[in-house]
C-alpha cells in the first residue's frame, strides 16, 4: 500500500474523530471558560517548542428570537483573519467541536455561523469544507450546512427551528441554489410591481451575507436563518428572478425536449421570456442536457413530469425494485428492470458530471482531500 492510500485509510477515521469530538484517538486541548462565550485554549507541545493560547467565541447574533451565533477562533496575539498553524490543527478542531457541542446542547441554536479563514492569494477557500464538517459535528444531525458567497461564510442550521416555517421545511439543495444566485451571482428576486407600491418586496443580499427583504415605505426586514429567508420567499407568489451581473449564462432547453413546470422550487428562475432555464453545473442542467431527449432514458420519461431532484430518482428505483419482486408477467419485469438500470446508469453519469463541474454537495472525498494534504505537510 502506497503512501497516499495509507493516509487516505487513516483520514477516513481521523476524521471522524474530529467531527464528533471524539478524543480517543485525537486527544482535546486544555480549555478555559473566559467569560461568557469565550473560551482559551492552551496549546501545547513541547516537542515541536509550542506554548500558544488560542480564542474561541461563541456569541449571539442577529435577532434575538432566531437563536444565530457566531463561531470565531484565533491565536492570542493574533487576529481572526490569520490562519492556525503548527500541525497541531487537528486537535485545536477536535477541541473547538467539543465546545461547539458543550454550546449547542446549553443554547440549543437554530443557526451557528462562521467565516473560514482564507490564505493569501487563495482563490477558494480550501478550509471551508473541513471547518464546516468539524461545525456541523458539534451541532448535530439534525443540522445542514450552507455555503454563502462561494467561500465567504457558512451556516449550519437546524432543520426544524424553533421559529415558524410556515412553508414546511425546504429542500437544502433548493436554499443553497437559491443562495448562490444571491451571493455568489448577485441577483435578487422581486415582486413583480412598481418599487413604490405598497406590496412591492425584493429579496437579496448583503455583500457581507446579510439576507433581507426591502419592501415599499422602508418596510425591511432581515434575518441569519437561510431557511427563514427562503421561508419568507416561499410565502410570496409570482416571485421573478433578476440576474446579477456575475451571472452564468443560463441554458435553454431545447423545444425537443420535454420543458418542466416544476423545476425544484415553486420560485421559478426567469431570462427575459417564459422559458425555463438551469445553471451549468447544476442537476436540474445535468438532466436538460444529458438526460431529457437521451434514447437512454426513454423508459423514465413518463416520471420527467414529477420526478426532479436524485432524491426522487432514487425513490422510484426502491419502488421499481419492491415491485419487481411482485411482479406476475414477463413485460412488467422487463419494465422494472429496465426502469433500474436507467436509474443506476444515470447516478453513474451524474457522479461524474458532479466531478466535472465540481457542484456535488461537500462530501467525504472532499474533505479527505484536504486531511491528505496536511498530513502531508507534517510528514
């Protein structure tokens, strides 16, 4: 076994370890409650001459009822724009997730927040999917994670809040598309009237994160919760989509091809005209150009009209699968099967379009990655 394998095997449950705060095997700092939502961490390592401290702060934010707080951590003497060093990362994250825990299960928080720390001259943010697995770990299962502004802060936030969601709990797939068009591509969605009428309401961005809505007459509003924030979107009809100026150029579906009504949302994305568009990278693209029209996929064309997101695709093959073993004729298994293995050749060549565009959600591959190259760094 190769080098990397052998860093890869014992990743995959170093990290583990981390994300749960599990120190049998990564052994937590020392740490001190400050004062209220500080604490100190006392970094040591004889072996390698360290004897640092380092800052940890969880404190609310935003409004009151919603229950946000901030996540920052630094070295004494430092700032929170500098980066942690000293091969030592690994357990300061461990111990960070383990206060991250003693503070979710004190404050039981809908939304906890951070911005990752970015290296001179990085164009990504390469920390972003490490640090938001070792928050999420603290938070809990019950949480999802969103990434703001490409690289520029996440939220990992409870999927049943204590506050009202008066539109059921939304798909995180949706939040996060929903988003990337704010934050990353710099549109916004509005109401379709004047700005001076009285019901007139956009829904955008703060170049920092914020999200808030601007109504007529100063009526606005803003919260830290992305699913609030769609909440209150859902809740307004005929919602139109104003591209920003970062963004891509949208795909036409072609006029042979099945269109959709549905997409993933009931806000639909719109380009000057009534037809439905998808963003390159995405899987509502992947399917307009890959899927819909493909002689391949013909057996699933009838459940194009409903079926929309992987989720849906891989719960009619478990449908397709439990009526196999009911069926009484030869045609109803051939369809089945046939319904099967369309559905299996298309996840296939969606892991590998997700790979191409890089769009799949953070994943353990990811985050491995990024283990592998600071394990390498301290070899």
């Amino acid at each position: 076994m190769d080098i990397i394998n052998i860093i890869l095997d014992e990743a995959h449950h170093l990290m583990k370890e981390i994300v749960t705060g599990d120190d049998s095997r990564i052994p937590t700092y020392n740490y001190t409650q400050a004062s209220e939502g500080r604490f100190v961490i006392d970094v040591v390592e004889p072996q390698k001459n360290i004897d640092t401290k380092f800052d940890v702060t969880f404190s609310p934010e935003g409004n009151r009822d919603e229950k946000a707080f901030s996540i920052a951590f630094k070295q004494q003497g430092s700032d929170y724009s500098q980066k942690t060093g000293f091969g030592v990362q690994f357990r300061i994250l461990a111990t960070i997730t383990k206060i991250v825990k003693e503070q979710v299960a004190i404050h039981d928080p809908n939304v906890l927040t951070f911005q990752p720390v970015k290296e001179s001259g990085e164009k990504g943010n390469r920390r972003l999917s490490l640090y938001m697995q070792y928050v999420k770990g603290g938070a809990g299962e019950d949480f999802d994670a969103f990434i703001i502004g490409g690289d520029k802060k996440v939220n990992v936030e409870k999927r049943n809040p204590s506050f009202p969601i008066e539109n059921g709990y939304q798909d995180p797939e949706t939040i996060q598309d929903i988003l990337t068009q704010l934050s990353v591509y710099g549109g916004h969605y509005q109401t379709d009237l004047y700005p001076n009428d009285p019901d007139f309401q956009k829904f955008g961005m703060s170049h920092w994160g914020g999200m808030y809505v601007e109504g007529a007459d100063g009526r606005n509003k803003s919260t830290s919760s992305a699913r609030r924030f769609v909440d209150w979107m859902f809740s307004i009809p005929d919602l139109t989509y104003v591209q920003g100026a970062g963004e891509p150029s949208p795909y036409d579906v072609p006029t042979d091809r099945p269109t959709q009504t549905g997409v993933d949302a009931p806000i639909q994305r719109v380009s000057g005209d009534d037809t439905p568009t998808a963003m390159v990278g995405t899987f509502q693209y992947f399917l307009q150009t890959e899927v819909y029209g493909n002689p391949e996929y013909d057996i699933l064309e009838p459940f194009f009209e409903t079926v929309k997101s992987m989720n849906d695709f891989s719960e009619l093959r478990s449908r397709a699968n439990a009526g196999l073993s009911a069926a009484r004729t030869s045609s109803d298994t051939e369809r089945l099967t046939a319904i099967i293995r369309a559905i299996d050749e298309l996840k296939r060549n969606y892991n590998d379009y997700a790979r191409r565009y890089g769009t799949s959600d953070v994943n353990e591959n990811q985050v491995l990655n990024e283990i592998e190259k600071n394990l390498l760094d301290l070899l």
